[in-house]
C-alpha cells in the first residue's frame, strides 16, 4: 500500500477530489502542465509552481501537498526521461558518497576521440564537474545544440551509464558524460579538448563535513589551477552550494586567483549579490535536483560566479589587431570589457579595437612556443583546418615565433596529402617565397609524391618545374618522385618525354633508377620490345642494368603471360652471376599461377628456398591463393602456418581463401581452430570468415558448436547481419525457435537491421514445426518494418499454411500479398494446385479473396 497525501483541487489545472497515491500525484504532476499549458508558456510556469514551492515549503510539508522528488519531477518535466532504462540497471539508486582517494580513481582516464564523441569539436566547452544524473546539464545541451558542447565528470558510474543512455535516447551530438575524478583528470581531458574552455560548474559537490575528510573535497589547489589555466580569457566558473561551509571552502580556493580571477559583481554591477558577495538567483535557467531539493527545505543556496581576466600580454596584442576583413577573421571573438551597463554609445577606433581579442585556436596554446612544439601540435592535429589555423596563429600572434622550413614543411606536407586543401598550397609556397628562408629539394619531393598518390600529376609536373623560384636545386631525386608519380597515374608518354630532356631543359642528369623508373612504365604500357632496347641502351649512357631493371622487365613478360620469355629474362639474370631477390622469384612463381601451372611455380618457390632467398608476405600471398585454387587445402595451411612462424600477418582475403578451402572439403571445425588461431595472431577480426564458419558448421548440423563459437568472435568484432543470418538460419533448420528469438533480440538491440532473409528464416522455422500461423505475424511485423518480402516468402507461408488446412490464415496471407501487389505467378501455382485444387469449394474462396481485394 502507497502512502495517500490530499490534493487541493485546481492543482495544475486539474480539478481532482479524493486522495490520491504518491505516484498518482507524481505522475500527475509530470503531466498535467504540458497537457494544458502551450509549449511557449510551459517553462515559465512550471518555474513559478516550483518557486512558490520553496518559498512555502514549510507549510507544503505541513499539509503533505508534494514531496521534492516530485517538483525534480516537474522542473525536467519536458525532457520525458525514462527511470527504468535496462534490466542491468533498473531504477538507479544514488550512493551518496564515494572515496575520490581510492586506488581505482587515482589513476587517468584515457582521453577520448573528441571528433568522435562531440559533432563540432571546436565549439565553446562547458564542463560540469560531479554532475550527478546529468539532468541538468542535458536540460542546457538540448536548449544550445549548435551553440556550445558540455561534458559531464562524475565518479559514480551507474548515474553515467543512465546519463549516457538518455543522451542516446535524445539523440544529442554535443553533450558526453565521461566516469571520471575530476581531480585526477580534469588537466588531461580539458588540455586535449579542440575547442575553448568557456565555463566550469562545480555545483553542490559532497560536503564531507568531517575534517578528517575535508581532502576528499573535490575544490582543491590543483583543480583550482588546472581551470584557471585552461579556462579562456573571460571564461567563468559557477560554484553553489546550500552548505556555508563548503561554499567559504570553494570561495576561499578561487579568491586565492585574484590576479586572475575576479567575481563577476566586479566586473558586471547587474549581477544581484547580497552583502556578502553570494549571487542572488541561480543564472542558469534551471535549478539542479540537489538545489531543488535544498530550497524545498528551507535552505539557502550560496552562488559565486569568477570571471577569467586578460593578461597585459593578451592586451598589448589586441592592440596590434586591424580591423580590416581578414581570412583570420573567423579566428577573433567579439569580447565586451565595458564595466558598466550605462557605457557611452559614442565608439571611438581605440574602443573599437579593445573589443577584440585573439582566441587561440585550441586550448591550452603553450606559453613558450618553438618552431619543434608547432610540428607537434600540427602533426597530431586531426583536423586539417585547425592544423591550419595553428600554424598563421603562431607567426601572426605569438609573440617573438617565426616560422622556419621544417615548420612549412609539416604543414604543406598535411595540406598537400587532403584533397579539400589543394587551394590553400599556393598562398603558403608564395609565403615561403617571400620569407626569404632556404628551402631543401625534400619539401619539393615531399609534394610531388603526396599529390601523385591524389592521382594529380599535372600538380606534381608543376611543382618540379617551380623548384628553382625557391633557391633550390633539382637533382636526380626530384626527376624520379616526378616520373614515379606520372607512372602511377598512367601518363607513360609524358614520363618517355621528361626523360627524353631532362638534361637539356631540366638540367638533371639521370641515373640507373631514372631508366628503371622508364622500363616500368613501358613494361606497363605493355611496350616491352621498346623496354628491352632501354636496357641495351644503359650501358651506352653510363649506367649498368641491375636486378631491379631486369626483373622490371621480367614482369612485363609476366603480364603479358610470355612465361618463355620471362624464364629467358630469369636466366640472364643467374648468367650475370646476380642473386635474384624475393620480389623477382615470386612474380615469375605468380605468373605461372595464373596460367595454372602450380608445379612450375612449386619448383620455383623449392629453387628460392635452395638459394637460400627467404619468401616475403607477397610470396606467400601468392602460393597461398594457388593450393586454395587447386582445392589443396593441407598444403595452403602448412603454408599460412610458416608464414605465421615468420611473423607474417596475413589478410582477412587471404585467411577467408582457406578457411573457405577447409569448410568445403567438411572441416569446419579445423577451419574454426584456424581462426582461433589467426586471431590470436593479431590478424583483423572479419566477419566474411565468422560468417563462413558458421554456416559450415550448421550445415554440418553443428548448431550449437556455431553458436558457441559465435559468442567467441562477439568479444572480437560486432557481428554483421550476414552473421546473425547464418547463425539464426541454422537454429532454424534444427526447430530451436527460442534461441533463435533471443538471438533476433540482440541482433536487434545491436542495432542491425533484419534483411528479408532473416524474416523468411523463422517463416522457415515456424513452418517446419508446423506452426505456420506464427508466420503470419512475422510477415505483418516485415512488412511493418518496410522489408520487402521476396518471391518465396508468400509461397513458403502458404505452403506451410496449406499442410495445416488453415483456409482462413492462408486467405489472409493472400490477402496481405495482393493489397502489397507482391503476389507472384509461383504464389498462384501453389495456391490452386494446393488450396483451390477442389473447384467445388475452392472456387468459392477464390471468388471472395479476389472481390475483398477489389473492393
């Protein structure tokens, strides 16, 4: 039995008579402001019902009106958050207090993938340290989507878990709820965060009354210095609590920054303050549960609010700013230091360059900066348009930084490997021009090779022609990333024409790689003869061929599948008495392959061995993928298993090549131990394969061997559909229906979407245990879903249904499939050879089903 309060009536708009239990009055507190109030007028008034709450909660707990749980109820109303939101966590329980000193929270937590965890990583932070439930900071993410990102601290890990789970159900992308002490990780996670740090909340934290335990206070010195050294210049921290003692604490903490920071009623004389400097009213537009239920007892909320000052160095370089549009722009925020409400209208130019200052980038920007520091925030930047902004923040506003080579080096090395950033290459080379600082050759190479990996040759061609405007010099190696860039993007005229007058118009003699460089892209062009007669030639220009030249060319002959001429090239190799190296062995073992020569390329790969030339990833690669084509999968395991003994970590491909070799000569469970194996070996989870092993394994009929090595690879990888389908389709055929429901529910839950043959599956499954009728309402559940049952989705229903004489459920089956227009030509058959085959009775039922469906 629930405890009974009286209500008035009228309470909320609702005339109500009688007693009602306290979770009617909860519930009917949560609903009825939004039923009977407009959107536009609900906050406000539901602020006003909880106002005269706490100024009159003596007499509400007199007269048992409400309890404080149920205005916490009230004032996050319009969230609509569920309590119960698993079965691990059920209904949270708050445990008060818990040690910030033990050993399991002295330690960092890993700092997270930020673009991963916040949509726009750079927008201003606000982080809440000891954010309790978290519905207080999810009440302000929602109402500032695009306007700022909030990051909740708190060492309780179930209020996380729920918190985390609300935030998904609300579908925000710029709120994140981390388990974490604040005291030990505040530094690390704020330090590393894109964006500026432009507020802190610390907001009743746990008051530890005994003084043995005041050092478990999270407000200590290191936090304290930690906020104000990465909080932005006017920046805030907002501090509250309903115990005096705690707040004198927290007050004495930041007032020992006065250089630093300043209370706000000295900055801004509109903030109401009592005597003793505490903010009258709360300035976040929502209470906290903890103040909600404080006020509700009559006790005082103690507010403080700091403000984070400029330094002179902040101030001398607001005044070197124009006010000129500058690309920088975007990079300077608006900031009013004005102390007064009533400030003049009249703005001289002065004032108007006061009110800027320059936001560094990211935060913290290091107080000493050198051109090595730079290269390090620039590399380990993912965000290529920061990386940007850092590097004209460091020249433009830090005071005494200049750049060198090695700083536009880096950048223009991550700038040219984007190919959103090609129009931001030009400005920083005419930069580099203009600096007057000595460029290498490398920086030049550097270019050349990342903007032929973009498939951008005619770049790459323009950038080695402008390597003198510079003061560089081009040599050999410039020549060669050039003409290796042209190759990879299949410009081989243009790569026989720079060759051709490298001397005369580029003034670089070429060397033996240069005419190797020109072989291959012959050899490519399928132009071996022409090949050839480059490598009669070499001597003549001074260079002697070596094992590269002539296995280039070797591998011309290979892809034009003359293996006798390939053997030839092999052979004057051995005769100039060279030692042919693992990559010329195995494209001549590959190009046997592929004319399905095995032995050949046995006898070849038993050669390498004797010549004591040990095979690389590629070779076995390639003798791998032949014994898996020749059905000898003994062979191919041996192979991958010394390839392993190596310490060769071999391709999903390649690993799904054997097991699939394995599975189909019936030893799954010998592919499965491979697997295991593989694993272990660090090779990439991959669900083809795990989907492959199971499938064998059910057709084996080893169902539940399946399904335990299913929750094996779980820990790995999350399964894809095809996986759960084969696993759900194997369930299905031995009738274990109830597994395979549970299975559907964390496929589900997984958030995988069931395809049209994971539905036909359990209609195959009901069907089989002769419970067709339980098909009906998978079908209506697939077409619910939008899933387009296939031709045999509606025929093996009705078959099933047919067996069983179930007139009734197959005439709605068919029923479903006309209004769907999914009924096919093999439906029909079914049905009257099975159904109408009496045209006595069946033409009858015919008859109906076609005029409901007109009708």
């Amino acid at each position: 039995m629930g405890s009974w309060v009286c209500l008035p009536s009228g309470v909320g708009g609702v005339t109500v008579s009688g007693a009602l239990p306290r979770r009617a009055l909860s519930v009917l507190l949560l609903k009825s402001p939004i039923s009977l109030l407009p959107s536009y007028q609900f906050h406000h008034n539901r602020r006003r019902v909880c106002a005269s709450a706490s100024s009159g909660a003596k007499e509400l707990q007199q007269q048992q009106y409400v309890r404080s749980p149920d205005l916490v109820a009230l004032e996050y109303a319009d969230l609509n958050l569920t309590h119960k939101i698993s079965e691990e966590l059920g209904h949270v329980r708050i445990r008060q207090h818990v040690n910030p000193l033990s050993s399991s929270l002295s330690v960092p937590v890993e700092v997270p993938d930020w673009n991963q965890v916040f949509r726009d990583p750079t927008l201003p932070l606000m982080v809440d340290i000891g954010c309790g439930s978290g519905r207080f900071l999810i009440w302000l993410a929602k109402r500032n989507l695009v306007m700022r990102n909030y990051l909740g601290l708190e060492i309780r890990k179930k209020l996380v878990k729920r918190a985390e789970f609300w935030v998904k159900d609300l579908a925000l992308s710029n709120i994140y709820f981390m388990f974490a002490n604040a005291t030990t990780s505040f530094q690390q996670l704020v330090s590393t965060y894109p964006g500026p740090l432009m507020l802190v909340s610390i907001l009743c934290p746990d008051p530890y009354f005994k003084k043995r335990h005041h050092k478990r206070r999270v407000v200590q010195k290191p936090l304290v210095d930690s906020i104000v050294n990465n909080l932005m210049p006017s920046g805030q921290v907002f501090m509250q609590s309903d115990v005096l003692e705690v707040a004198l604490d927290m007050r004495n903490q930041f007032d020992s920054q006065p250089q630093v920071l300043k209370h706000i009623h000295e900055i801004d004389s509109s903030v109401l303050c009592d005597t003793e400097g505490w903010v009258l009213s709360n300035p976040m537009g929502i209470r906290t549960e903890r103040e909600i239920h404080a006020e509700f007892e009559g006790a005082k909320i103690y507010r403080r609010i700091y403000q984070k000052q400029i330094s002179s160095t902040m101030l001398m370089l607001r005044l070197k700013i124009s006010v000129k549009a500058c690309p920088l722009l975007h990079s300077i925020t608006t900031v009013s230091f004005s102390t007064s409400a009533s400030a003049s209208p009249s703005i001289s130019t002065v004032d108007l360059l006061d009110s800027y200052t320059v936001t560094p980038p990211i935060q913290p920007w290091p107080r000493r900066l050198h051109p090595k520091r730079l290269i390090y925030l620039i590399t380990r930047e993912p965000n290529l348009d920061l990386a940007l902004q850092i590097f004209h923040h460091a020249s433009k506003f830090h005071p005494g930084f200049s750049h060198n080579y090695h700083t536009y080096h880096a950048i223009l090395n991550r700038l040219s490997r984007s190919r959103a950033f090609h129009p931001k290459i030009d400005p920083l080379l005419s930069d580099l021009s203009n600096s007057g600082i000595k460029c290498s050759e490398d920086l030049f190479i550097t270019l050349i090779r990342n903007f032929g990996v973009l498939g951008r040759p005619k770049l790459s061609f323009k950038t080695f022609l402008d390597i003198p405007k510079f003061g560089a010099q081009r040599s050999a190696k410039s020549l060669n990333a050039l003409l290796n860039a042209l190759v990879q993007n299949h410009e081989y005229g243009l790569v026989h024409s720079v060759f051709k007058n490298c001397g005369e118009r580029f003034g670089v003699r070429p060397n033996v790689f240069t005419c190797n460089i020109l072989i291959k892209a012959l050899c490519q062009k399928d132009d071996v003869e022409t090949a050839l007669k480059v490598l009669d030639e070499m001597p003549a220009m001074g260079f002697v061929p070596d094992v590269v030249t002539y296995t280039t060319v070797l591998g011309g002959y290979v892809s034009r599948g003359d293996m006798v001429g390939a053997k030839r090239v092999f052979g004057e190799v051995l005769d100039r008495g060279w030692h042919p190296d693992a990559t010329t062995y195995t494209i001549l073992m590959d190009g046997f392959v592929k004319q399905g020569k095995l032995v050949d390329a046995v006898k070849v790969m038993d050669e390498m061995e004797e010549n004591k030339v040990g095979p690389n990833e590629v070779t076995y690669g390639v003798m791998i993928e032949a014994y898996c084509k020749a059905k000898k999968s003994g062979e191919a395991v041996n192979l991958l298993n010394d390839m392993l003994e190596k310490r060769y970590i071999p391709s999903s491909a390649l690993c799904c090549k054997v097991i699939d070799v394995l599975c189909h000569e019936g030893k799954a469970e010998d592919g499965s131990e491979l697997w295991k194996r593989l694993l272990k070996n660090n090779c990439t989870p991959d669900n083809a394969i795990s989907s492959t092993l199971i499938y064998w394994l059910c057709k084996e009929g080893k169902v539940w061997e399946a399904k335990k090595l299913f929750n094996q690879f779980k820990t790995d990888l999350i399964p894809g559909v095809m996986t759960y389908n084969m696993l759900i389709a194997g369930l299905c055929e031995v009738g274990e229906l109830c597994e395979a429901g549970r299975l559907w529910d964390d496929m589900v839950e997984k958030g995988c979407a069931p395809n049209a043959f994971t539905y036909n599956m359990l209609i195959k499954g009901f069907c089989k245990i002769g419970k067709a009728e339980e098909g009906i309402r998978i079908l209506e559940e697939m077409l619910d879903k939008g899933c387009l049952p296939n031709k045999s989705t509606y025929g093996m229903l009705i078959e099933g249904l047919c067996d069983l004489r179930k007139e009734a459920e197959v005439t709605k089956v068919i029923s479903l499939a006309m209004s769907n227009g999914d009924i096919k030509s093999a439906s029909w058959d079914l049905l009257l050879t099975k159904f109408v085959g009496d045209l006595d009775t069946g033409g009858a039922v015919m008859d109906k089903i076609l005029v409901e469906n007109v009708n």
